[in-house]
C-alpha cells in the first residue's frame, strides 16, 4: 500500500477521534439550554444541574480537539493540495466553526470567573452557539466533499458559498447536528446522576428515532448517488444496524450500550465519506480537475518521515487520553456541586 493511502487511512481515523468525542460534548452543550432549563425550579437548581452537566465533559472537552488539530495538521502536511483547496474553497463555514469553537472555549473558561446569574447566562448562551453551529457546518462541509465541489483546472474551488447550501449538505447538516445531540444525551445519562440522568435518558429516547430516520437517508441518498464503491453499502448497512440499537437501548436505559451504538454510527458514518471519496480527496463536478491521493500528496520522504512519528507519538497519546477518561469515570450529581463563589458581576468591575 502506498504511503499516500495510509495518510489518507490515519486521516480518516483522526477524524473518527474526533467525531466521536468531540461529538458527544458538543451534544452536552447543545443540551445546555434544553435539559437545563428552569421548569418551575428555583434558579440555584438550575444552576447545580447546568454545571453537572458542564463538569461532564469538564476533564475532557479540551483533549477532545486535539484530535481535530492533528486531523488539520496531518492533512496539510500529507496532502497540502487538498488542505490548501479545501481551507480556501471552504473559507466561510470555516471560519465560522473556529469563531463558534473559540466563542465556546471562552465561555467554559471563563463562567465560573464571577459569580453572577446574567454572566453565567451569556456564558451559556455562548456554550450552545459554539456547540450548535459546528455541530451543523461539519455535516455541511463534509456532505459537499462526498458530492464533489466546482473546482477550476488549478484545482482551485470556484462554486461560491450559497452553492454549498445545496439540499444534500444541508441534510447532512441535519444528520451530524441530530448525531451529536443524541451522542451527548447518551454520554450524559451515562455519566450524570439523579434528575439530570433521568432527562438526559428521556431526551436521548426521543431523538433516537429521529435521529435514525434522518441519518438513514443521508445515508442511502449518499451511497445511491456519490458512491463509486459497492463495499461501502456496509458501512450504510452498520450505521443502520447501531441505529437501530441506539432506539433499543436509549428506552431500555442501557445507557453504556447506546453510548457505544450511538459512537458505531459515526464511526460508520466515517467509513462511508472516506470510502465513497477514494481515491479521490476532493472531487471535482469534472472528473479531471479532481484533486485524490496521488495528485494531492506531498513526497514519499515527507510521508515516511510523518509516518515515524506517528508511529511513534500516537500510542504516548491514546494512553495518556485513555488515562484521563478512566480518571474521570466516575458519575456526577448535583450534590457534589458547591454553592458558586467569587465576586458578583458588580464588585469585580467589568462592565
């Protein structure tokens, strides 16, 4: 196997690492404001519940986009003619997901900084725009790669932004934003406790229907209609199949074996955009202007140096993450949540 599909394998992989963990805390965030709402209760209660939440996904949520980083950064390294077609064809929606990325790395930095309701408010407000908007612009972005773009002779991308709105990416905007959601339902039944465990699982049993219904027809209008590739059907037939147990198994409350369903599905759903695209990278509406493996790769020495130190890092770093989850295991309820404290939003100033 040539060193250029192996990059183009690991990248796959990299982004499966970070689909699926970064998957389920931007579902907690998207949850946010839906699981911690008010509902009759006294504002301190909400309060303990919307940090139970946050504190879910605490230890982890920053590990989590490291996966995208060195997703990025393998892509511009093995394939800087797919990275430099991509990140100028696609400038918009990615920038948009690096604003809503740093928007939400702030807020979860900075809400607990002073101690007062409206703060801690806009801080919210800031989790669920950073969570939902990327959540919506991965499928967009990935939905118009498996479809094929309009690329010049240079390869350059030459569609504009509103075609990227097309009915295709926008169900595939549907598809991650519902796949997200339920992931981080199932990762909070999985890790809460109490009242916050019983709405996640009751939300998690809502959205897996739907979120079955929606991804399946992404799934298929993909395969019938961008897939060259007759053995990606079985990745369309496991999506299905782990759907179909994510339904079971969110009514059943089988929390652990629907957060593994609900990680199949997107491992699956990884599978058949990488296997529908290759060999090409970045397909082109004229075949001859696509961009794939070969055309797109950087030399043989770079790719062999890359892969040593792949080979050599990676391990160090699933150990480490591994550790930190297995760290972290153990289930979060509201009466392990202090009472806030530190200024109120007057007494430190800021205006």
């Amino acid at each position: 196997m040539e060193l250029s599909t192996v990059w183009f394998l690991l990248i796959a992989v990299l982004w499966t690492g970070y689909l699926v963990l970064e998957g389920f805390d931007f579902g907690v965030g998207m949850l946010l404001g839906l699981l911690g709402r008010r509902g009759g209760r006294d504002a301190a209660a909400v309060e303990k519940d919307r940090r139970v939440m946050i504190n879910t996904i605490g230890p982890v949520w920053d590990g989590n986009e490291v996966w995208l980083l060195t997703a990025g950064g393998a892509t511009f390294a093995a394939f800087p003619e797919w990275y430099a077609t991509l990140f100028s064809g696609f400038y918009l929606p990615l920038f948009l997901i690096l604003v809503a990325l740093i928007v939400r790395i702030v807020a979860f930095e900075w809400r607990g900084k002073i101690n007062d309701d409206k703060w801690r408010a806009l801080a919210d407000r800031a989790i669920m725009f950073g969570s939902w908007l990327p959540s919506v612009l991965w499928g967009v972005a990935f939905a118009n790669i498996v479809r094929g773009v309009e690329l010049d002779v240079n390869h350059q991308y030459v569609g504009g932004f509103w075609a990227l709105l097309n009915p295709f990416a926008l169900l595939g905007g549907a598809t991650t934003a519902l796949l997200f959601l339920t992931h981080g339902a199932v990762f909070l039944a999985l890790k809460s406790d109490g009242d916050i465990r019983a709405r996640a699982g009751a939300a998690a049993e809502r959205l897996a229907p739907i979120t079955l219904v929606v991804a399946a027809a992404w799934a298929i209008w993909a395969q019938l209609a961008y897939s060259d590739a007759a053995w990606t059907w079985a990745a369309v037939a496991v999506a299905a199949v782990a759907l179909a147990v994510l339904v079971v198994t969110t009514r059943a409350r089988r929390e652990g074996q629907a957060f593994i369903a609900s990680a199949v599905t997107i491992l699956a759903a990884v599978v058949l955009i990488f296997g529908s695209l290759y060999p090409d990278v970045m397909p082109a509406f004229d075949p001859a202007n696509s961009l794939n493996v070969t055309n797109a790769s950087s030399t043989d020495y770079t790719l062999t140096v890359m892969t040593w130190v792949a080979v050599i890092l990676t391990p160090l770093v699933l150990v480490y993450q591994g550790w930190t989850y297995w760290v972290f295991r153990k289930r979060i309820s509201a009466a392990q949540i202090p009472d806030p404290v530190g200024l109120t939003f007057e007494q430190s100033g800021a205006k």
